[in-house]
C-alpha cells in the first residue's frame, strides 16, 4: 500500500529529477542560439516522411510563413495533403509532378523530363527570400533514380536564402545530400498495417 | 560516351524493371485490400514524430474527415500547428494540456492531474464516430511517466468506431500500445541541427 509518506517522497525525487533535467536542457538550448535556415531530410524505409514533411508545412504556416511544395514521383493521384492545401493558393505554392510512381509509368525518359520540369519549381522557391519553407517531397527517389543530377540539387540548395527551411523527403537519401544537411531522420519500421492485410487508405496513407 | 543505342538498351531496361516492380507490388495491393481504422504509432528519439501526426490529420482534413487532437506535455508555448489548425473549428478540434515539459513544471501530482484531464478529452474524441482521426500526441511521454494508465488507456482505444484513425507520438512507446498497434515507425537520429548549435525554430521544431 501506499502511504501519503511514500507519495511525498515520490514527489519530491520526481521534482529533484526534473530540476537537474531542466538545469542541463535550458543549459544546451542557451548553447543552441543561432537562428538560420535549414535543411531536413526525411529518409528510411518507414512511414511518416512525406507526412512529416506537411506537418512542418503547416507549422510554418502557423507562424505566419510562406510554403513552396514540390511532390516529385507522386501525383497521379489526387493526395489528402494537396487537396487541403490547395485551399491556401496565397500562403502554399503546391507543385506536384503529374505522375506515378516511375513503376507506374515504366518510361525513363518521360520520367527524367518530368523531375527536370519539377526541378525548375523547386529552383524557383529556392530563388525566393518571400518562401519561408520548401518542401521537396519525394526528392530522394528521383535521385535515387538518377533523374537528378545531385550536384545541381546540391548547388541550387546551397544558394538559397539565408534563412529559407527546406525539407526533403524519400527513402534513399544520397550521401552526399546527408552530408550538407543539418538535421536527417531516418525512419524505420517497426511494423506495418500493410502486411497485415490492411490496404493504403484516405487520411493515412495519401 | 554514351551512344544512341546504349541509351536506348538503358531505357528498355528500366522499362522491363518497372514492369516487373509494377507486377509485384500490385499483387501486394490487391491482398492488402481491407478498410479499417488503424493505430498508428510514431517513436524513437528523432524528429518528425509529432509533424508526422499533424501532416496524416491534414491528409484527412482533404479527405474531408474531422479530426480531434490532444496535445500531451507540450502546450506552454504556443505552437505553430495549433495557430494554424485553430483556423478551421468545424474540422479540426484541438485540445491543449497547457503546461510545458515535465521538467518544466517539476510537479508530478499536477502534471497527473493535467494528464488525466487531456485523456477524459481524448476519450470524447475516441467515443465519437463523427471524429475521422484522433491525434494523441506526446502521449507517449505521459504514459513512459506513468502519469497515464497504460491498460486504461489500451482499453479506451480497442473500444473506438471500427473506422477511426489514431496516431499516437513520442519518444518510448510502451511495449503494450506496440502490441496492440497496426503501423509503428522509430524515428531515428542520424544528425540534427541542435547539436551544431542550431536553436529550436519557428516552423521546424514548433
């Protein structure tokens, strides 16, 4: 049984822990003190890249930001995340490369004109101080596929706007890509509906 | 050099691999053909867990779904997501637990008491079939604190509409909500911004 004793000294170490915690967190966020653009990548073979990569969208909208989006290899299919966010057309530049995924198309040159058509989107908020945050969803697979030439991306990266965000999403991100980033996540999968039987579906999947 | 016909050769090749790809992948969704709400679970001690659970409400947010939200823990401050899907009342209802970390407040018995009152709204949003997709998120910090029953809490969402989406974040899920889980990401760390003396920023980290 527990006594009210035992539930204040309970307290009371909680409390002693939390303050020491607290000590060295705000001790590092002190340290942590500039403020500047950066680049996300979002890699792994588990679920949430993409996803992720609308949730800091809107963050940023919430903050007052402007948001410039790039889907590459998705957009034969009407998304969740596109239709709500067309709804913002003053706020959110949406720029989805018209196509399936490239086993869907089965055609390398078709595939390659249209990353390069969605490539000179991606430049063209990267050239604009006015965008607070890009998105490049999907970016790593057409890399991976070697539709992009990623030295080029990692130039026009590299020459943004000082304080510009970018997110990059895909499984495969390039060394070279990770390299110049300044936070990557990888997500793994832990397990996953899907090989349960249980198909994509509207609200998680797209 | 590459040649007309070595380019021609590469393109035929990549033609025959997406066909093979395609193949495959659309017997797998064919066999993955059931339509269920789902649990999902994003953890691990990277980022993107939490943006992921607001990117998979927006995607149902386009789908035309409503969407509940409690938000565990984090509160304090005012958070980009909340400004920006405070927006929308009729779609999205959004709960706040309204106090900082845990090693902010150094109080457990109030932190429980908090945790408690944020669970009795998500048990509202869970017992609602109107509600698409419910987003619990940081729930995993107060279930790793113990400040919420584990077993009260699995029971609750067992016992929710049979086509009700819920994503559940934070670091160190415990093993039970794992088990009872569909899709469970571990977001991991491979570099992040703050260790390079980056601070945490508007439309990035809130």
């Amino acid at each position: 049984m527990t006594t009210p004793d035992d539930t204040a000294a309970l307290n009371e170490r909680h409390r002693a822990r939390m303050e020491r915690k607290k000590a060295i967190i705000d001790a590092k966020i002190a340290a942590a003190d500039k403020q500047i653009g950066i680049i996300i990548v979002n890699t792994g073979n588990g679920k949430g890249k993409s996803s992720s990569g609308f949730g800091m969208a809107i963050r940023a909208l919430g903050h007052g930001m402007k948001v410039g989006i790039v889907q590459f290899i998705k957009g034969a299919m009407a998304t969740g995340e596109e239709q709500f966010l067309r709804r913002f057309p003053d706020e959110v530049s949406f720029h989805a490369m018209g196509e399936g995924y490239t086993w869907e198309t089965q055609n390398r040159e078709r595939d390659i004109a249209k990353a390069g058509e969605a490539w000179e989107q991606a430049r063209r908020f990267l050239a604009d101080p006015a965008i607070g945050m890009v998105v490049l969803d999907e970016l790593n697979i057409a890399l991976k596929y070697r539709y992009l030439d990623v030295d080029t991306v990692i130039a026009d990266l590299l020459e943004r706007p000082a304080m510009q965000h970018v997110v990059i999403t895909g499984r495969g991100a390039p060394p070279e890509l990770i390299e110049i980033a300044d936070t990557v996540t990888e997500m793994n999968v832990v397990k996953h509906a899907f090989k349960a039987g249980i198909g994509a579906q509207a609200g998680t999947e797209w």
